[in-house]
C-alpha cells in the first residue's frame, strides 16, 4: 500500500494503525474485495446464463471468505 514513506503516508499509516485490524480487513477486505469482485464476476457470469439462487449465495459467499483472508 504504501510504496513512499514520507510523512504523509506515514501519518496515514499510524492513522490507520490505530482503527485496529477489524477495521482495516473490513474495509480493505471486504469492501474493496469483495463487493467489488463480486458484482463484476456476477455481472459476467449472468451475461452467459440465467443463474439461480443457489449459485449466487454460493458466489457471493466464496468472494466473502477470500475477501477475509485477503484482508
């Protein structure tokens, strides 16, 4: 994330820092990952074919789990 440590990012660092790893898989994991991926890989899957409920909770689901262990 962070490439240059210059004072700035060093303040978003220690910002950062101090909202606590919950936060911060939350916000870098799923909400960057996975909705994201989710939407994009559901838009194009659904493009090909009629999906069903089954298939979207389960997609929607392995993005959640890889979003965590991303995060």
């Amino acid at each position: 994330m962070y490439k240059v440590w210059d004072l700035e990012n060093i303040s978003k660092w220690e910002r950062q820092k101090h909202g606590g790893i919950i936060k911060f898989i939350c916000l870098e994991g799923v909400m960057k990952w996975v909705i994201l991926s989710t939407l994009i890989f559901l838009s194009l899957s659904m493009l090909g074919k009629e999906m069903e409920q089954e298939e979207i909770v389960t997609t929607c689901l392995i993005w959640l789990l890889a979003s965590l262990i991303y995060g």
